[in-house]
C-alpha cells in the first residue's frame, strides 16, 4: 500500500471514530483560547501516553480549572490531576503500597522501550519478559485483580494504555496472545475493560494496528514518543 494511501486511511479512519468526541484540531484549525478559566486536555486519540491523563480525567469531575498551567507529560500530568481536582483519588497510606507503585513507575520506562522495540526484532522472544513481569508484579497484592490487589490505581492507568495497544497489535500482526500462560495478566485486562473511565478512550484495534505498521515501515527505528 502507498505511504499517502496508508495515511489517508487511517486518518479517514480516526475521524469516523471521533464523531462522538471533541473535534480533531489540525494545522488550519481555529486555534482554541488560552487561560480563559476553561479547562481541555490536548490529546492525540491513538497515543498511549496521552490516553493515561484521558482515563484519569474520565475518573475525575468532568471539568476541571488548571490555573493557566501547562503540563506536557503524561508521568507528571496523572499526578497532578489526582492531586489538584476532585473525584476519586489514588492517595496511598500504606507504605508497602507506595513502594511499589514507585517501583512500577520507575521500570514504565523500560517496559515500554523493550515493548516496541520488540516490534521490530523477535517479537515474542522480546516481548515476553515485558508481560511476564506484569504477570509476577499482578501476584504482589493477591486480594484482587489489579496491581495493588482489589484497589484499581494509578500504576493501572500507567500500564494498561500500553499493554492495549500492544496486544491489539501482537495479536493481528503476529498471532501472539500476551495472555497465554498469564491468568493473572487476562484478569487484569478483563477487570479493567469494565471501567467506564478507560473504555471510552479506547481506540478501535485496526487503528492501532495499521498506526503502528506505518511507523515501524517508514522510520528507521520504534518511535517511542507517539506526540512526534
């Protein structure tokens, strides 16, 4: 398929997605106000980064004032939405909790470069250890389905925009179920498919598919930043 053709495409195929959703603003939009007490979260609907703060937001009240602050990213921006507006929180006082949650947030980083580094080599040699670890960290907390056990968290979100994308992709391009042999992983997914919050801003698994297939055949290497 033509590169153009390939990128008509999908983006023919965005926009039918966003009809429910705000307007996509593109080069001749109409540039939307600043710091006029009007709160809006600039996303790109495929990006997973972005997705983290989307879900977030869909947890929170659904409007929100920033103060005229702008924060870009997405690590940062979770924190302070839960920080700074109402709704529930993911506050922590168990300190066990914390501590993990913090390691978790630490080792994002490198799950995701090996992740959609792997997209390019051994795809399920590489990849494996990434759903691995999520599927030993999912045992840590035994008294529920998610990463800190029944509560549903932060570190979810962190995760779970990542692990969507992925599986949609690895399951259509090479066949390779990130749940098999993971029960604890399958749950996880399952239980947070059922969250209001996160399942509208999911994004339909061909978009994801041939987003990623575009990127990895016209770049020389896994772009790991999807706002560039």
């Amino acid at each position: 398929m033509e590169v153009v053709g390939l990128i008509q495409r999908w983006r023919d195929q965005v926009r039918t997605l966003n009809d429910h959703r705000p307007a996509v603003l593109d080069a001749i939009s109409e540039p939307p106000p600043l710091f006029d007490g009007t709160t809006r979260l600039y996303i790109t609907y495929t990006c997973p980064h972005a997705q983290r703060v989307w879900i977030l937001r869909n947890y929170k009240v659904p409007s929100l004032e920033h103060n005229g602050k702008v924060i870009g990213e997405s690590l940062d921006l979770l924190k302070y939405v839960d920080s700074n507006f109402e709704g529930p929180t993911f506050h922590l006082n168990d300190p066990a909790k914390k501590e993990f949650v913090e390691e978790l947030t630490i080792y994002s980083d490198t799950f995701i470069k090996i992740l959609f580094a792997s997209f390019k080599g051994d795809t399920v040699k590489e990849a494996g250890p990434c759903f691995d670890y999520l599927e030993n960290a999912l045992h840590k907390f035994n008294d529920g389905p998610f990463l800190l056990g029944h509560e549903f968290n932060m570190v979810d979100i962190v995760y779970i925009t990542f692990v969507e994308k992925s599986q949609d992709f690895l399951s259509a391009v090479w066949n390779y179920d990130i749940t098999a042999g993971r029960p604890k992983l399958a749950r996880w997914i399952e239980e947070i498919n059922k969250i209001d919050a996160y399942k509208s801003t999911k994004t339909d698994p061909k978009v994801t598919v041939e987003f990623f297939t575009l990127r990895i055949e016209h770049t020389s290497t896994v772009p790991l930043d999807f706002n560039k």
